[in-house]
C-alpha cells in the first residue's frame, strides 16, 4: 500500500481519504471555513434528506436540532449518537423555548 506524500513527511489528506474512506470520490470533499459555514451545510444536508439521518457528533447546535425535528415531522427516520446529558440539555431548552 503506498500512500502520496506531501512536503515536510505529513501524508496527504486526499491520500488517505483515497485509500481508506472515498476512492475516486475526494472531489465531494469540501473545506468549510468556519463554524457557520459548516452548519449551514448540516442542515441543507439535513433538509434534504427523504428516507433516513444518521447524525452523530459530541456538540448539536440548536439549528442542527430544529432541522431534525422538522425533518421528524416530515416522516424522515432519525438517528442521533450524541452525549446523553448535552443533547437532552438542549432539547428541553428547545422546548421551553417553543412552549408557549
């Protein structure tokens, strides 16, 4: 197995992603450049979604929430992996901020 190097001995991301998770699919592969930006994307991705989300992460942003539930509401089949404490935290505040 040979993997491409890039200067200074580090191996190249698109390397290993070839290797190991996208062959010849690294050009689907986008660089987000803050924190906003990335979010925005999850939930277009999220939004999208027909049939099924898998979302697993350590934090949820409150945005990342809404699309889920809204997503729930539309028949998507949800699945979160998330810190039990962190995502319940956030679902009750979301829900006190909801209630009326």
């Amino acid at each position: 197995m040979t993997c491409a190097r890039a200067a200074q001995g580090s191996i190249n991301l698109n390397g290993i992603l070839d290797l190991v998770f996208l062959p010849n699919k690294s050009d689907q592969i986008q660089m987000l450049p803050t924190y906003e930006k990335h979010m925005d994307k999850l939930v277009a991705e999220v939004n999208k979604s027909k049939r099924s989300i898998m979302f697993a992460s350590k934090n949820i942003d409150m945005k990342i929430i809404d699309s889920l539930i809204e997503s729930m509401n539309r028949g998507v089949k949800v699945e979160v992996i998330s810190e039990k404490y962190d995502f319940e935290d956030k679902i009750n505040k979301l829900q006190m901020m909801l209630s009326p």
